[in-house]
C-alpha cells in the first residue's frame, strides 16, 4: 500500500510538471513521515528525539555535500528556557543546522524552516485541553516545512546549474519557544547579514485550503517583490500579504533589516494539538508550493541584491 503511495505522488508530480519534476513528492512524504513519527516524541527542544531530529537534517546535508556553516560543524548551539507545565522552567541545549551551497557568489539567499515542535505536551502552547504525555508530532508545524527545505537543498545542489547568487540551508531550533533560534542567528550570524539576498521563510506548507491558497508574507519588504512575482503561476494558488513581522523565523531577519518571504498554508483545527499527523498533510499541493517557491527564487536571482522596505 505504501509502495503504491508513492507511486501516486511520483506521477501526481510527472503531470503537474512534465517528465523531470523538480519537486521530488516521495521525498517530501518521506522526511515528513519521518520527523512527524511516534518515534519522535513531538521533537521537544532539548530532547533526545530533537537532537535526533537534527541529526537527519544534518545527514541530509552531507548527502548534498553543502558546507558546514555552524559553529560546530552544522550546528550552531544555543540554549533555550522551556516553558514546562509540571516542572519549572529549565534552560535546554538547542541548535541550528546550517548547511552552505558555495557558489562563489558575493551575495547569499538564506532558505529557512524550524524543526523542532511541542514533544509530549509539556513544553510551549499545545491547544489540547490535557495535553500532558500526548505527542505532538507536528506534521505541518514544522516537519512539512523542513522537507520543503530539505527538497529545495537538494534540487539547488543537484540541478548541475551554477547559480548567481549562494544558498544557505537553516533547520531552527526552538522556534516554538519564541524564535529562539533564529533570533540567536541574527544576532551570531556565521554569514554577514549585509551578504544576504533576501530570506525566505517555510512554516506550515503542508494543509493548503483550495478556496484560500497559500499566504506568501514579506511582499512589502523589498520594493523587488511586486517584478519578482510577475507572471508566477502553478498548480496552487496564493495571495501575497505585506508584513515582515510575526510569530515565525523570517521576523527577527526582517527585524535586521532584509528582504523576507514567509510561506504558510494556514491555521487548521489539528493546529498545536496531538491530531497533527503525516496522513493529513497534502503532499502534492506542497510540491506544488515548493514549485512556485523556486519560481520566486529564479526570478529574484535575476536581479541585483535586493534593498530593504520597511512596512509601515
């Protein structure tokens, strides 16, 4: 059955983009079905299926051969305060898993998406009423956005074309603890902001409603945006909104003042609840939003650097 599964996903992708889809939907499924499993606990921040979380990734990028920009190898470490319901607050190891695509370019596109979620019902803001030893595994939130992340590495450092601008892969940790980790990036960057193109942000791409689309945030940060999405279309729709701001992992860039996108399907009832499962997640639509990512991405690498706008 499962076998079959994946046989679908494969053809879904060959008609939606010819016979060289460059969205990979098996993988897709594949690294969602992993982070969201049972087995994972919810990936709590500081937990061993956290760290274990960031092991895959880091796998991940050494199969693509992308340089380590951590300041441990692919990690950056942090620590983290939880915010635990039983017990008191406690600070928790946490890191960043940064991987670098070397074009030899002077200026960088920053992709980005956290891995980390809720664990068990004991730390962060479950909407679950008793939610205490029930894993949260987070299927949308985040692990569809991180094999959005996953799957754009993979195409950028496979696709045998030498880019005019270089990548950086960044898997956040404790997002759900208030940003945590992309906010201790800005502040310690290993790649100077003033180098970055732009940053685009996945968090929650896996449960696209048809009668709203998918929201591409950050359209007013960048006076670029309104001739880098020109003539961009797919098998999905979507509506772009202007803020740079807001509760997920392109904030605290646009906060130092560069461009962002910011990709999210929307809320849904399973949102930070135990419900979030794998076998609810629309894997050909979020092929299909990954498709209009790398649209944005080829037209924005057309242009110069882009300069900051701040929304008012």
């Amino acid at each position: 059955m499962k076998h079959a599964f994946f046989l679908s996903l494969f053809f879904a992708s060959v008609l939606l983009f010819g016979q060289t889809p460059r969205i990979d939907a098996n993988r897709v499924a594949k690294h969602i079905n992993y982070l969201a499993s049972d087995k994972m606990k919810g990936r709590g921040t500081g937990s061993k299926e956290n760290a274990k979380a960031a092991k895959y990734i880091i796998k991940q990028f050494k199969k693509l051969d992308l340089t380590p920009l951590g300041t441990d190898g692919y990690r950056q470490p942090f620590t983290a305060k939880l915010r635990r319901i039983v017990v008191p607050d406690s600070i928790r190891p946490a890191n960043n898993v940064i991987g670098f695509l070397d074009n030899g370019a002077p200026y960088t596109i920053v992709i980005g998406a956290h891995y980390d979620h809720l664990g068990t019902g004991t730390q962060g803001s479950s909407r679950d009423k008793a939610p205490q030893g029930k894993i949260h595994n987070g299927a949308d939130d985040n692990a569809s956005g991180v094999a959005g992340l996953l799957e754009l590495a993979r195409y950028y450092a496979q696709n045998e074309v030498k880019e005019p601008y270089n990548f950086l892969f960044i898997a956040f940790g404790a997002e759900e603890l208030g940003l945590v980790g992309s906010r201790y990036f800005v502040n310690n960057p290993t790649l100077p902001l003033d180098k970055i193109h732009f940053m685009s942000n996945m968090d929650m791409i896996g449960r696209y409603n048809a009668d709203r689309g998918v929201g591409i945030g950050g359209y007013g940060t960048s006076d670029a945006w309104p001739e880098v999405f020109k003539e961009v279309k797919g098998s999905v729709k979507f509506f772009t909104d202007r803020s740079g701001s807001g509760g997920a992992d392109h904030a605290p860039f646009y906060a130092k003042k560069v461009p962002v996108l910011f990709f999210h399907t929307g809320g849904h009832d399973d949102y930070h609840m135990p419900t979030d499962d794998p076998e609810k997640i629309d894997i050909p639509s979020a092929v299909g939003i990954l498709d209009i990512h790398i649209q944005l991405i080829e037209n924005a690498m057309k242009l110069p650097k882009l300069g900051y706008t701040e929304v008012k």
